[in-house]
C-alpha cells in the first residue's frame, strides 16, 4: 500500500483527493499547514507527497527545501496557481519533482500520481539477485538501476527521483554532452520548457552527494558551452 502525504490547507482540495487516492488503494496522510507537514514527512516516509505552496506557518518551497535537505527523497508533486510562476521554478529547483497548476482535473492529478507510482516499481525492493539488475561501476561509484540503488566507497547515497534519472542517463552514456534543454525534456517532460535553470540546481545537488570534491568534478563532468557529460575515462576497457 502506497502511503501518501497531502500538505494542503484548502479542506475541499484534501478531501477530493483524498477520495481518489484511496480508490487507488493508498493510505493517506493529510496536513493543513506547512510545519506538520515537514513533520509528518519526516516521521512518516512517504511514498509520495503532494505540497500547497501558499501554507500558513511555512511555505511549500520552504518545506521542500527541508525536506530534501533532511535526506527525505519522496517524490514531491507540488500545487500552484496560476499566478505563481515563480514558485513553480523555485519548487523545482529546490527539489520538487512534478507540478500541477489550480485548478486542476482529477483526471491529470491521477495520470500524474500513476506515473510516479510506475517509476517508483522499478527500485521495488523485491528485486532478487537472481533478476540480474542492471549494474554499473565507475571506480568508488555504482549504480543498480532496478533497485535504485546508489553506492559511492560502499556507502548507500539517497537520491530524489530527478536526481536519480539524471545520474543513470548521463551515466548510461558516457562522454556524451547533453545541453540543459535537453536534459530537462528528458528527465521532466516538455511541460517545463523554460526552467533550464532546474537543471543546474539538481546537477549541484547531485554531484554534493556522489562527488569527492565538488570543485573538480570526478563523475559528472560540466562540457563548457553546452552542458553536462558522465566521465567517459571512468568507463573500463
């Protein structure tokens, strides 16, 4: 059962998707403001968490920003209204993973909720051994990509859900250069043309995990004038 986290302070938007949600056959967590919201996704560990920006006590970005910065990596599907175009960027830069502007279809809101539910079933942890998930070395780095799982010197590293895809596309093609453009319509979809900026905030969040030294980059390597590449020397034989 999917546990899902509702940080929203509109009584009609949680109950309506509170109902959908549990005919998906999730157990649902609601909160009406901010603070009890990081709280409960703190303590709770969702599957996922669906965050108003406009909160009373602290804000959805904010709330973001901590949870990602207390190692929290439940995808963060984030609710804005139409005038709030910045908060869109600025959600996605600090780590939301999805958004969806109000008013909004039930219909969308489910599309949206499946298709993180499928993404999330391939790093279920019934994965056997015997399955032959799909591995990949570089040096101290490994990746399994069924189990998303990531291990830098044998230590375990959380990654969100963008941060993830980024890093198994880049190092699934070593010494290609992928400009931000790109990497955005791949990774998040052509909704979010424009927000390039995205790119470069999940890349400096990445690499402050996975990297020994963030001013000279081992793995993830910057290609100046067009974007970002996977070391191709890491890569044996």
């Amino acid at each position: 059962m999917k546990k899902v986290l509702i940080v929203e302070d509109d009584a009609e938007i949680i109950h309506l998707l509170e109902i959908h949600l549990r005919d998906l056959g999730c157990k649902v967590l609601t909160s009406s403001n901010g603070a009890e919201g990081l709280r409960k996704a703190i303590n709770e560990n969702p599957d996922l968490i669906i965050l108003d920006v406009m909160l009373p006590e602290m804000d959805g970005i904010e709330v973001c920003q901590k949870v990602r910065a207390n190692n929290i990596t439940s995808p963060i599907m984030m609710l804005t209204a139409r005038s709030e175009e910045i908060d869109k960027v600025l959600g996605l830069e600090v780590g939301a993973d999805d958004y969806l502007t109000k008013p909004f279809s039930v219909r969308e809101f489910l599309a949206r909720v499946k298709a993180i539910f499928r993404r999330q079933k391939m790093g279920d942890s019934t994965t056997t051994p015997e399955q032959n998930p799909k591995l990949m070395e570089f040096d101290s780095l490994s990746i399994n990509i069924e189990m998303r799982k990531v291990l830098v010197e044998g230590k375990k590293i959380e990654l969100s859900p963008k941060e993830f895809e980024l890093l198994v596309l880049l190092s699934s093609n070593p010494g290609k250069s992928y400009d931000r453009t790109q990497l955005l319509n791949m990774i998040w979809g052509y909704d979010f043309k424009g927000y390039e900026h995205t790119v470069n905030s999940h890349i400096n969040r990445l690499r402050s995990k996975i990297e020994p030294d963030m001013s000279h980059p081992k793995f993830i390597l910057t290609t100046w004038g067009v974007g970002y590449k996977f070391n191709e020397e890491l890569v044996e034989g």
